[in-house]
C-alpha cells in the first residue's frame, strides 16, 4: 500500500503537466455534460468521441517525435494518403476489408519508417525533412484520389461509429440486448479503439529499451550514446510509430466519413493541431517528458473546447476568435515555468 | 574540381550547389520546351522577371522568416499576418494603407517577441497561436466573407506595375533584402542575431541583451509578412482569406535550401535569394511541363530533401 502511494507521488511529481491537463479535462467535460440538455446520454458521448478520434490519433503520432525532441510535420499528410488509400480498399468482403485495412496501416507505417530513415541515415533536421515528405504525402494521395470520393464498407461505417451495443448488433456476434451486457452496451466503439491502440501499442514501446531511449534522446542525445543505447534504432522506430499513429487517424477518419480527399488545408489544420494538443497535454516541445496518452488528454481538451460553442450561444462569428484565445491562454499557462526558474541561464535552453 | 570544390568554405557550399542548381532547372526547362514546342521561353528575360515578379512575394516573407530562424526559432504566424496586413490595408484604403497595414506586421510581431522571449513559450506553438487568434479577428472583421474592399492604386502601382521595364515588386524585394543584408551583416543588432542563434546562454552572459534581439527579429519577420500581404492583394486587386497559407512552407523551405540552418547561429542571406529563386523556378518548370498538382508536390518534396541530403547533413553525435 506504502509503495503504491509512493509510486503514485513519484508519478505525480514527475508528470505534473499531465496530471494537470487530466484535471482540466474532466472538470470541463463534466460541466459541458451539465450545461447540455441531453447530458450525460450515451448519444452525446459518441457523437463527441467521433469528432475526436482523429486528432487524438494524431496527437499521439506526433508525440513520439516530439519526445525525441524533433517535430513531424507531416502527420497531416500522412493521414490524408492513407485516408485516401483506405477510401480504395476498405469495401467488399471479409477478407478483402481486412486486407485494405492492413495495407493502409502498413503503408503509414512505411512512410513513417521512411522519415526515420531519411533523419538518421540522412543526418537532417527532422523538422525539414518532414516538411518535404508531408508534401510527398500530399501528392501521393492526389494520385490514390484525384477528386474527394470512395466506397467505403456501410456496416463497417455503423458499427464502428456508434456505441457497442450498435456494433454487436450489426455484425451479429451475440444478442446486444443480454443481460450481462447492458453496463457495457452504451460505450461508444471510437472510444475502445482510441483507448485500446493507446494501451496495446504505446504503453508496452514506453516500456521497451527502444521506447526508453527515445525518452532519453530527447533528455540528452551525447548521454544517451555514451550509455551504448541503440539511437539510430530508436529514432527510426519513433517515426515509424508516428506514421502508424497517423494511419489509424486516417482509416478511421476514411470509414467515419466514407471517403476520401486528398485535401492539402485539412492535412496542415490537422498537423497544427496535432502540435497544440501535444503541448496542452504536458509533453514538453524540448523532448524527454510526456506521452502519448497525455496528447490524447490534450486532443480531448482541444476538441471539448469547441463543443461549448454549441451549446453556449456566440456568434457564430466570433467563435474562431475564442478558439484562438483559448489556445493561447493554454500554452500561455506553460509560461509559469519562468516563475520557478532560480537562476536566469536556465531559461535559455 | 575536387580541390576546386573543398576550397569553397563551407558556408558558401549550399549556395553554390543550389546555384547550380538552378541552372540545371532552367537547361531541363529549356530542354523540355525546345523538344515539344520548339521554342526556349524560359530563357527570355520578360519572362524571368515575371517569374521574379510572383516570386518577390515569396522572397520577401522568407527575408523575414530568415532572421526568426538564424535565432533557432520559426515564425508560423506567418499566413494570417499576411493576410491580416493586407485586410486591414484595403479596408482602411487611401493614404493610411499602406502604413496600416506595416503596422499590424510590427504589431503582430511585437506580440511573438514577448510571448518568445519573456514568457519563453516555444515559439512553434506560440506563433501557431497568434495565428490562429488572427484568423479569428480577421473572420469577426470580414463577417467570414471575402471582402469587398480594392486594393489602393499605390498599392497595385508596387505589385503590378512596371518601372523601366522592370516590374515594381522586384524593386520592393530589392530594398528589403539591402535591408535585411545591411541589418545581418553590417550592425550590432545583425551580429547579436546570429550569437543569440548559436547559444542564447553565453550571448546573454557577453551582455546581449537577447530578449530585446528576439524582439527585434520577431518584429522584422512581421513586417516582412505585412509588407508581402500588401504587395500581394495589390497585385490580386483586393484581400481573401487563406492568401498566405501557400508562403509559409516554401518560405521555410527557401531558407533552408539556402544553407541556414535551422537550429539557428548560421546563414547567409544571399543563400537565402538563391533558394527563393530555386523555388520559383522549379514551380514555374513544372507548371511548363503541365506537371498534374500530384507530381508536383511529389517533386517538390523530393527536390528539398535530395538538396539537403548533398549538403545539409548534420555531424553524428558521438559524445
């Protein structure tokens, strides 16, 4: 019991950001829930967890770099070609779905492992390189899809962007309506996923030697040499993660929407995004502290915020305004580290 | 050629290797044109510096992206300061907008300045907010339409106008990059940018005093927008949303090319022009070429990164 107390302070003390960001989530998700007239419903919490999916996966595809200490710039654009691919391939049979899913991961995946190798064989700034790439990317979802469209598998569509009562319901695997079932049935499917790569993808990389190095490049580079870590492999497998962080935004982002378009503002608003979510969830944009599940806290901040305004009454006008006040406010808030700094050479990196 | 290669120093390398590659374009380009049309566009001069011309707008928001990047900082605040300038510019009109729209650049980088340097915010996220605050003063300003406001003649008369045969903007790219060069190479305030750029710590311990230098940058690349904002609705007759968005990446990207690097502390900006008109022209041989906007972005991505990986590789870490 002591160690479990000690274990949770050391946690709390060295993810302060993140523990903090958590707290903000739930009070303001909770008190959208109590403003809203259908509140607390499992209708409200799909419809939400839907319009999250997306950033979230990209939020955590663009922490694994950040932790490095570099940036991807081109998780955007890579979600969009594999939207784009999934738009292609997910439809048919069984078997045919399956395979299009799996091609999509594995071709966000291979792009990512394209950008880790191009950063440690090329010896480039990741920043730059993933800047080139994202308009790679681009251009090679305008070849997959030259004009927005796709065929995307209906069931597919309903089971996965509904609750879990809709999607044994659809496929069939059991009666929805049983007994044992009904406290699980109104949670929403976009949410298992998000919480289930989350949890079966990222939390065993933290724990593995070539997710600890990633930490420890980003902590410090020359240190983590000297210790014999594998780097190269590591960085590699960084970006690699983030392409395949992207891809399941994009396969979702394609079955959620039923198509695809190779849409150059979409993939840049996406990555801007991406960025703002990983800082508002503690992960610092230096390297070395953070974590995916903390961009995915950060994503749902970013999109709860703009829930409000449909239940708050603003002009409609105003509302990229507040958006961009409150984003600012937010990042503003990690300017209180300047108030603990004791000695003034600290500030500078 | 190997002696003659290794004693050019090693700041000077990415200039010339891009110079040469701009040659290559333009013989690829011409190449292309003499075996299917029989005739070399590219090379005749009216058509160069109408090229320039469209680029000058690019040229000037990388001169500005420039001096926020030799700090080891990056402004993304770019496009809605672009395009903010030059809506405020055409709704104020007549003898103010040009100044108006100057000083919503100074303004805007007033604001990055003192987020960067006294909150210490990274700059990525914190100009990324700026921009997205601006977008949302520009939508409550315009009521989310296109706005009708036109470009003033003064300003139409610097974007698209032509004086002694030369069009006005590549004059106004002209006196801003003196300007820039002047401010790099010749003052205190040049030299503090690229000290700051190498390691903030002992710039501030030789007693920079570097907030006020980050400041400073921050304010030039604003004004730079502002000045391209402007430029660019004159040439356009009037303001629209999103004009700015297309500059950001091709600006950093032209800098980059240019052998700054992107950690800060190192650059020249002469390699900075020379990167501007290796976009410029790459774009306008591809648009020769009828290249779809696929393979466009396919061999644009490509260029950059083929370019960097001849010379812009980095030192392995070892220690």
């Amino acid at each position: 019991m002591d160690t479990f107390a000690n274990k949770l302070s050391t946690s709390f003390r060295q993810s302060r950001g993140f523990y903090g960001a958590l707290l903000l989530l739930i009070v303001i998700y909770a008190f959208y829930n109590i403003l809203h007239p259908r509140g607390f419903s499992s209708a409200v919490l799909v419809q939400n967890a839907n319009e999250t999916v997306a950033i979230a996966f990209l939020a955590m595809a663009q922490t694994v770099p950040v932790l490095l200490g570099g940036l991807d710039l081109s998780v955007g654009a890579v979600m969009t070609l594999t939207s784009c691919i999934a738009s292609e391939l997910v439809s048919g049979s069984p078997v045919e779905i399956l395979f299009g899913m799996f091609v999509t991961l594995l071709s966000g995946t291979a792009f990512g492992l394209m950008n880790g190798l191009i950063v440690v064989y090329g010896r480039l700034q990741p920043i730059i390189v993933t800047l080139a790439t994202g308009a790679i990317a681009i251009g090679l979802a305008l070849f997959v899809r030259p004009r927005p469209g796709g065929d995307i598998d209906g069931d597919l569509n309903w089971a996965v962007t509904n609750s879990l009562w809709d999607f044994v319901d659809t496929y069939q695997l059991f009666d929805p309506d049983a007994t044992w079932f009904a406290p699980f049935a109104w949670i929403p499917v976009p949410l298992i996923m998000m919480f289930a790569i989350a949890i079966l993808v990222w939390l065993p990389f933290r724990k593995s030697v070539t997710g600890r190095t990633v930490y420890a490049i980003g902590s410090a580079e020359g240190a983590a040499y000297m210790s014999g870590l594998p780097i190269n492999r590591a960085k590699i497998a960084a970006f690699a993660l983030a392409g395949f962080f992207a891809s399941c935004g994009g396969l979702y982002l394609a079955i959620q929407t039923s198509s695809g378009n190779a849409d150059v503002m979409q993939a840049g608003a996406y990555t801007l995004n991406s960025i703002a979510a990983v800082v508002l969830g503690g992960t610092s944009l230096l390297g070395g502290v953070g974590g995916a599940v903390a961009s995915l806290v950060g994503a749902c901040i970013l999109r709860v915020i703009s829930f409000y305004f449909r239940i708050v009454s603003i002009d409609p006008l105003l509302q990229p305004l507040i958006e961009g006040i409150v984003l600012l406010a937010a990042v503003s808030l990690g300017a209180l580290r300047t108030l603990r700094v004791k000695n003034r050479l600290d500030l500078f990196r | 050629m190997n002696n003659l290669f290794s004693s050019i120093r090693p700041e000077n390398k990415p200039i010339v290797i891009a110079s040469f590659f701009i040659i290559a374009i333009l013989l690829i380009g011409t190449g292309y044109t003499l075996s299917t049309q029989g005739t070399a566009p590219l090379l005749s001069p009216n058509y160069l510096l109408q090229q320039l011309q469209t680029g000058s707008f690019l040229g000037i928001v990388a001169a500005g992206m420039m001096m926020v990047i030799l700090l080891g900082h990056i402004d993304l605040s770019v496009p809605w300061t672009l395009t903010a300038a030059a809506m405020m510019a055409a709704s104020v009109g007549g003898e103010m907008a040009l100044p108006t729209g100057i000083a919503v650049g100074l303004a805007v980088g007033l604001v990055n300045g003192l987020g960067v340097a006294y909150l210490r915010i990274p700059s990525m996220i914190f100009t990324l907010g700026v921009d997205s605050v601006l977008r949302g003063l520009m939508v409550a300003h315009t009521g989310g339409f296109a706005p009708q406001d036109q470009a003033t003649p003064l300003m139409r008369y610097l974007a698209a106008d032509r004086l002694l045969g030369v069009p006005v903007a590549i004059y106004v790219w002209a006196f801003v990059s003196i300007c820039i060069a002047v401010t790099l190479t010749r003052t205190s305030f040049g030299r503090s940018i690229y000290a700051t750029g190498n390691r903030e710590g002992a710039a501030y311990l030789s007693g920079i005093r570097t907030r006020l230098v980050i400041i400073g940058a921050f304010m030039m690349s604003g004004v730079c927008a502002s000045i391209a904002g402007v430029l660019l609705a004159g040439y356009s007759a009037k303001a629209y949303q999103g004009m700015g968005l297309p500059y950001l990446l091709p600006a950093i990207a032209a800098v980059v090319l240019g052998g700054t690097r992107i950690l800060g502390g190192q650059g020249r900006y002469i390699g900075t022009l020379v990167g501007v008109v290796l976009i410029v022209l790459l774009n306008s041989v591809l648009s020769i070429m009828q290249m779809p906007e696929a393979g466009r972005q396919i061999i644009y991505g490509s260029v950059i990164v083929g370019m960097l990986l001849v010379y812009g590789r980095g030192s392995k870490v070892t220690s």
